[in-house]
C-alpha cells in the first residue's frame, strides 16, 4: 500500500492551498480581495473544493482578468489545470504566481512538487527548499524536499535533513509513515523500516503503517518478520488486496507456488483495476514458467496503465525467456520510449540484441546499463560474459576479466560470477585459481551442473582424479550438457530475468 504515492503528494498540496501548507496565511497581505475579482476567485474556491475543475478554470480566467495582479488567482488556476491534467500550464501559472507572491509557501510547494512529478528534481528541490525556509515546519513539505534530493542523486543531502527534522515531527506517526514510504519507495530499506517502526510505535496496529513495514521486510526478503507484523492487522486488514499482496509474496519466498497464485490471485479480484497487483500476478506467472499466461495478464494490465513502463518491459521479459527475441526488443524499446533510462530495460534489449547477433549494439546497451548502474554486480557479470563471447582480442578478454571481477567485489556472494570467473581461468590454464573460484560457485549454489562440469577439467588438469570423477558425476546427476559460450550467456540471462 503506497500511502504517500505522487498523485497523493498533489492532493495534500491542495488540500493546504484551501487553508495554508504550514497552517497560516501564505500570500502578501494586500488587503481583502474586492469587487468582481474577488467574486470570481470565491466561486473558483468552491468550484476546485468541489472537485469541478473545468468551471473553477472559467471562474479563475475571469478573475485574472478583472485584476491581473492576483497571485492567488493565478495560484488557483495552477491548481485547476494540474488536475484538469495540463501540467505544462499548471506550472506556468504558477511560476506567475510566485512573481507576484515570491514567499508564497502554498506556491512554492505545488511548483516543487509539480516540478517533481515532470522529472526535475533538482529544480524542484530549490523550490521546496524556499518553500521550507518560508515557513513554519510542515511533514509535507519535510518529506517532499526529501524526496527531490533522492531523485536528484542527492541521498546524503536527504539522509541529513531527515535526521535533523523537527522534534515535534519526528514525534508525528503521520510524517514518519509518509517518510518510511518516501525510502521505501526510493529503495532505502532500512531506513524505511526506522521510520515505519517509529510510526508503528506511535500508533500500533495501524494497517496504513503496517502494510508498508512488511512490505520493507519483505524487500530484505525477512519473511518472518514481514509474517510477524502482518498478524497484527490480519483481522482490519485481511480483505484489502495489499494484505493479499503481502501474503502472496510471503508465500514466494516461502517457496509455496499454490498459496502464492491463490493469494495474487484474491489481491486482483479485490482491485481489478489496480495494474501493479495484474503486474505482480504475470511476473509470478512468469517466474513459474506460464510465459502465455503471464502475457495475457500483462495485456490486461497494459490497459489499464497505458503509459506505464513497467508493463511493455515484463511483456519483453516473457519473449526473451520464450526464445522470441525480435518481439521482446519491439516492447523494450515501447518501454525506453515511455522511460528512457531505464537501466533494466537497457540491459535486458543489450541481451536481446546479443541473442540476434547484434554485437555492436548489445555492447552499447550493456555498457549504458553498466554506466547508469554501477554498483549492479548482474550488469558487470553479464557484460564480462557477453565480451567472453564475441572476443576480438586479447584487450577485450582482459575487460570481461575486470568485469566479472568486478562483479565479485560487488555481490561476493553471486555464484554465476564465481563461476564465469572460474570459467575464464580455465580458459588461462589457471588451473588452482580456477578451482578456487569453481569450488566457490558449487558452495554457493549446490544445483549448478555446469559450474560442476568445468571443476571436473580442472580437477583432471591438477591430476585429483578422484575428485574429477565426483565433479563430473554431479554435471550427469543433472542431465546437463556443456553450451556454447553464446548459449551460456543466454541461458543464464533466462534465468535472471525469469527469477527477478
């Protein structure tokens, strides 16, 4: 349950626009509004609180007409044509507005978080910035400037003006439940949790607060503690689709498939209109090999959220895993059309490329989703593997080395990478170093037969027979056979993408 999602964000700014954002009056004090103006800008306030943009807008033209030097009118007809979905305008009467009223918090407020939702973070947080400066401390101001400097590659800026918030906020469940979702939804778990529990603690056995706290457990894949907490809320929560939600994924990691499809399954009958639980329902297809069922799931989703990335890039991932790989590169590149740097996407057509023998560009699209995602042990992984594979000179085998290398400094713990590592000094006649980095692999991921097959070479190499012999009776255990290197890449990046 995202409970301070965008479209909420815009709706506390206008809930403070009809009052103030910081609970006084916002706009210079000019006098009371007369005459016709005036009598305009009353009707447009009742118009907006009564959700009847359109006539608002009419009534607001009339008033900046009547006295073109009304900040609030032009403030207002922000408001109006943000919701009439004209955000290009709604940021123009706003910025008119604060020519006329520089300090107005309301102003500056719904610009930044206009500005925000438009991408633009780093000028929407000088705008929140002012906004915070002007008056009295406000959650909503807290959590959105918090929010601009996260999307504006800004964490540590964020973590500090967390940290040093109000005390009378800090003691607020309302701000620690809006700024646990704000890290939540910008990847920051643990801190997530902090402010969750904080939340928790000040209003138990909210399911508002708790439905988001085990979802954060659930993304450090704590399945006790995320259970642990949901059962405090079964009995107030227990016919929502988020609690179904929760409960499915739960069941993911639990490894029970029939529980979890139940589950998705009672979360879309509860919300069918909901795209992100129809989302969540094709990639659990997906991950139990229902490529067919997943798309048509996924088609339906695609209705509802035209414009959402996410939809066109899981539709390519069923391709991809169903060896259609010209059809999957035509939805990644819908999905790059609506979000152009979207890493996942990049990779994922980088790998779709490649299966097409499309090296030139599979190494462009893997290097960009590297460049965008450094700290993603996969990319590093896969772009090594794809270099192994289309090897043009000793130069590049050195890179894929590096990258792979890379790779395992960033997740130690990544068996695939041990392996390609393993792989690669086998290839080098490294043999003891090859068998480390096998050895390694196998330890890490007992069911890998083709990590088995290349520690049997190198076990025979090192001339431990006996050991070669157990190695390569595990491979045969697993029917498996040796690929290609273009195959193995392949298979592997099926595999990722199937599990994700």
């Amino acid at each position: 349950m995202k409970v301070l999602t965008p479209a909420v964000l815009l709706m506390l700014g206008l809930s403070a626009c009809l009052t103030t954002a910081a609970g006084s009056q916002s706009f210079p004090q000019q006098g009371a509004p007369r005459g016709a103006s005036a009598d305009s800008l009353r009707a447009a306030i009742q118009f907006i609180q009564q959700e009847r943009y359109k006539e608002a807008e009419g009534k607001l033209l009339e008033a900046v007409k009547l006295d073109p030097s009304s900040a609030q009118a032009y403030f207002y007809l922000g408001v109006a044509t943000q919701k009439l979905g004209r955000p290009a305008e709604a940021e123009g009467y706003f910025r008119r507005s604060l020519e006329l009223g520089p300090r107005s918090v309301n102003t500056l407020y719904n610009l930044g978080v206009l500005l925000l939702e438009e991408g633009k973070a780093g000028e929407a947080a000088g705008y929140l910035e002012k906004a915070n400066r002007a008056g009295p401390p406000s959650p909503d101001i807290y959590v959105s400037l918090i929010r601009a400097y996260l999307e504006s590659k800004q964490q540590d800026r964020a973590l500090e003006l967390a940290a040093t918030v109000d005390g009378k906020l800090r003691d607020s469940a309302a701000y620690q439940l809006a700024l646990g979702q704000c890290f939540l939804d910008h990847g920051l778990t643990e801190q997530a949790i902090g402010s969750l529990k904080a939340a928790d603690r000040l209003m138990p056995k909210q399911p508002e607060i708790v439905l988001p706290l085990a979802a954060a457990y659930l993304q450090q894949n704590d399945a006790s503690r995320a259970e642990a907490v949901l059962a405090t809320v079964s009995q107030a929560a227990g016919s929502t689709a988020e609690y179904h939600r929760l409960r499915a994924a739960i069941d993911i990691l639990a490894g029970n498939k029939a529980d979890a499809l139940a589950e998705i399954s009672r979360a879309v009958e509860l919300a069918p209109d909901n795209p992100s639980y129809l989302l969540t329902q094709a990639r659990y297809e997906q991950k139990y090999g229902e490529q067919q069922k997943a798309v048509a799931i996924l088609e339906k989703a695609e209705q509802l959220a035209p414009s959402s990335p996410e939809i066109p890039y899981s539709i390519a991932v069923s391709y991809f895993v169903a060896d259609d790989f010209a059809i999957a590169a035509q939805y990644l590149k819908r999905s790059l059309a609506l979000q152009p740097e979207n890493d996942r996407a990049i990779f994922l057509l980088g790998l779709t490329e490649f299966s097409q023998s499309q090296s030139a560009a599979a190494d462009q699209h893997l290097r960009r989703a590297v460049e965008l995602q450094p700290g993603n042990p996969y990319y590093h992984c896969f772009l090594g593997m794809m270099l192994i594979s289309t090897e043009k000179n000793t130069g590049q085998y050195v890179e894929a080395q590096k990258e792979i290398e890379r790779s395992i400094q960033l997740r130690p713990s990544y068996a695939l990478a041990h392996y390609q590592l393993g792989r690669l000094l086998v290839r080098e006649n490294d043999y003891a170093a090859a068998r480390r980095e096998l050895e390694k692999a196998v330890t890490l991921q007992a069911a890998f037969p083709e990590a088995y097959f290349q520690l049997a070479h190198a076990y025979t190499r090192l001339g431990e027979k006996e050991k070669a012999k157990a190695a390569l009776a595990e491979f045969q255990k697993y029917h498996a056979e040796e690929y290609s290197e273009r195959q193995e890449v392949l298979k592997q990046a099926q595999k990722a993408v199937q599990g994700q």
